[in-house]
C-alpha cells in the first residue's frame, strides 16, 4: 500500500489517531481527533472480513469551509484501495496516463465530503466509500471520481463495519 501513496508522503510515518475499538463508533468524534492532520490514511475492516479504505489529501476540517451543507473537497491525490481480499489501487480518473499531470476532460473531482450525517470519498453516479454516523454501516459502490469496482462483495455494495483506523502521516 505503501507504493500507493504520492512520493513525498512515502518517506513519512504513521501516527493512529482514531480507532474505532478505541474511540468508538462515532463519526463525530472521529471528526474531532482528526480535524488539524493532513494527510489521513484510513483503514476499513468489514464484517465480512474485508479490508480497503482511502488515503485522504486534505484535512478533514475542511469540510466546514464553502458552502453550507454537503460539499466536495480534497484533491486529485486522494484515492481509495482494497486490501483483503485482493489489494488494487484506484487513482483520480481525472489523471492521464501521460504522467504530465494533465487532467482528463470530463472527469469528477468529488473527493472528500462530509457532514454531521455521513463521509464519503468519491462521487459521481455513488459514492466509492459512504460511511454512517454511526460508523457502523457502509456502502461502496463504482463512481465517476475513481471509477473503482465496489469495494466490497456484496451485491449492492453494502457493508457492515467491524473496526475503522485513522492514521496521521508525519514528517518527523
């Protein structure tokens, strides 16, 4: 998963600021312990014993910023994965394959999200992760940000969560 992350965080360490066997099952308080580090690596374990999650660019406080409400932020860095049972990685749809750093017309940019509701990562035709308030129930399903498979193996994307990991990454 390492190899995943953009090159100048790969050289950074991970410091776990939320768990949920720890802290709870509370989308808020994972707000709070979360809310002055960027960028955030978090893990997802389900029910089903699968493990994926998303390696998030911004923090996430600034899902207060700009309109009221439910809305879009983050950058072209963030990306979702799977781990168990079979590890892949889903960039931006927006990168091209020329390794210039262009954009690709047409693409979404529905990073990160949140509210007092729900988080999601990727957007567009569904959500590639959605997470409850109570940080018990999921879905992933394929989006137009990242245009990844659903995460998980049920047929309609749907998950229960067993454990939810936050980790910080540090430059010292």
């Amino acid at each position: 998963m390492w190899q995943w992350l953009p090159a100048r965080y790969q050289i950074m360490r991970p410091r776990r600021v939320f768990c949920t066997e720890e802290d709870g099952y509370s989308l808020s308080t994972l707000y709070e312990r979360c809310a002055d580090e960027e960028p955030l690596l978090m893990l997802v374990r389900s029910t089903a014993k699968e493990v994926f999650g998303a390696f998030l660019s911004s923090s996430l406080k600034n899902r207060l910023h700009g309109t009221k409400g439910f809305s879009y932020f983050g950058s072209g860095e963030t990306f979702l994965f799977s781990l168990l049972p079979r590890a892949n990685c889903y960039q931006w749809s927006g990168l091209s394959g020329g390794g210039g750093g262009d954009v690709e017309k047409g693409s979404a940019d529905y990073f990160i999200a949140g509210d007092t509701k729900c988080i999601a990562i990727g957007g567009g035709d569904g959500y590639g992760l959605w997470l409850d308030a109570g940080l018990d129930n999921g879905t992933s399903t394929r989006n137009t940000t990242f245009t990844n498979p659903p995460l998980v193996s049920s047929d309609d994307g749907s998950f229960r969560v067993a454990a939810i990991e936050v980790f910080a990454l540090d430059g010292e």
